[in-house]
C-alpha cells in the first residue's frame, strides 16, 4: 500500500528558531515528491522534488530529497510567527499522477 | 501554473441535502482531481475526473455517493449527495499537466458544514 509518513506530527518553536520536518514514502511508480503549506483551505505549493540531492530554496525555506533512503526533509530557518502552518509532504505517482499525502506536521511559532 | 476557480467557497447545508461544487481552470488541463479533508486530517483522494467518461474512484468512495462530471479539459462539478454530518470537510479540487511540468495546483476549496 503507497504511504506517505510525516514527522514530527506537531511542533512548536521560537521565532528564530530553525526546523526540520520530515517525510518518508513508499509509493508505487515514484515520480515525484511535493511539500505544500496549508493555513486555511487550500495547501500553498512550496516544492516540487524528483531529483536526488540537489537542493531546492526559496528565501528561508529549503528542501531536498533521497530517492535511495526514500525521504525528504523541509527546512525552515530564522522562522516567524507567520510560518506557522500545516506543512504536507506528498509523493505523486507517474501514471496516475495521484498524489498520496502524508498526515501533515502542525508548525507553532511562538513570538 | 493554472488558475482554478472553485465555488462555492463555503457552505452549510441541512443533513439529506446535495451540494454541487465547481472548478473552473483558466486552461485545459490533462487531469483533475477531487480531494477531500476530513476535520484535523490529511487531504484523501475521492476520485479523478475524466473528460468524456465516468470518474475513477478510489476505494471507500462512490458515484452514487460522490456523482462527478467533467465535460471538457476545463471544468468538472464534485456532488455530494444525501449529506450526513460525517461529510463535513474541506473539498478541494486539482489539476496537474505535461504542459505545466507536472505541476500541481489547487483550488481554493469549500469548507461544507451538515447540520
């Protein structure tokens, strides 16, 4: 069965702090791995991924991906009270192009 | 990448009632896809809507349940037929192209309450 796992499941930190988040994924026909940011309905596209290693940035935000170890991790440095969000990892599948998330990480930043 | 307008963008509705959902995407797009987001949980795929002929339903979902049409390459209609109170969710439909790099986007989403 394709999965998508994420973790930690909630977090909260201090503005300036620096996070990690991470995904995991075992899906069928891989073609890619996407991060989205979520505050009200619609998730916001931060990332798309499907090369290994290379390092995707996008001012404090950064994300790379592992096609052997299967994962991706989401950095976000110096964060704000404004990155506080619902962070969602999703791996899309060739083909289908279905994606399949993961249960996403509730990001706190406290003043 | 494409722009989707989905209406309405909230609505409550009384238990046994159906509500229609629309997106309209500013190009013609390969697929599109309903989303659903049960309260405090991840975004579940309902189905993929194809042009010319019957949606794809993922397991636990049903056109009886969920009728779907897409007409064309820019628009499809979700319903949710016979609501119960367990259908309050967020629905969000997406589109993903070729043309636009398999880039995936989303509509803004409708946030349905059943009483």
């Amino acid at each position: 069965e394709d999965k998508v796992v994420q973790s930690p499941l909630s977090l909260v930190v201090h503005e300036g702090d620096t996070v990690t988040l991470n995904c995991s994924y075992e899906v069928t026909n891989f073609r890619s791995l996407l991060w989205y940011k979520q505050e009200k309905k619609a998730p916001t596209f931060l990332f798309m991924l499907t090369s290994s290693g290379i390092e995707k940035k996008s001012g404090r935000l950064s994300s790379i991906l592992d096609k052997k170890e299967l994962f991706s991790i989401l950095n976000i440095t110096a964060t704000q009270t404004g990155d506080s969000a619902v962070y969602l990892c999703a791996s899309a599948q060739g083909g289908s192009e279905k994606l399949v998330f993961g249960k996403g990480t509730k990001l706190t930043v406290n003043p | 990448s494409a722009v989707i307008s989905q209406k309405p963008s909230r609505d409550i509705c009384q238990r046994g009632t159906s509500l229609t959902i629309q997106c309209q995407v500013d190009s013609q797009v390969t697929m599109m896809f309903w989303y659903r987001q049960q309260p405090g949980q991840s975004l579940t795929l309902i189905a993929t809507a194809n042009q010319g002929s019957e949606a794809t339903y993922e397991s636990g979902f049903v056109i009886d349940k969920f009728p779907i049409s897409r007409p064309n390459l820019t628009f499809s209609t979700l319903t949710v037929s016979n609501m119960s109170p367990e259908d309050s969710s967020i629905y969000l439909c997406s589109v993903v192209s070729a043309v636009l790099n398999y880039g995936y986007t989303f509509g803004s989403g409708t946030r349905l309450t059943v009483v």
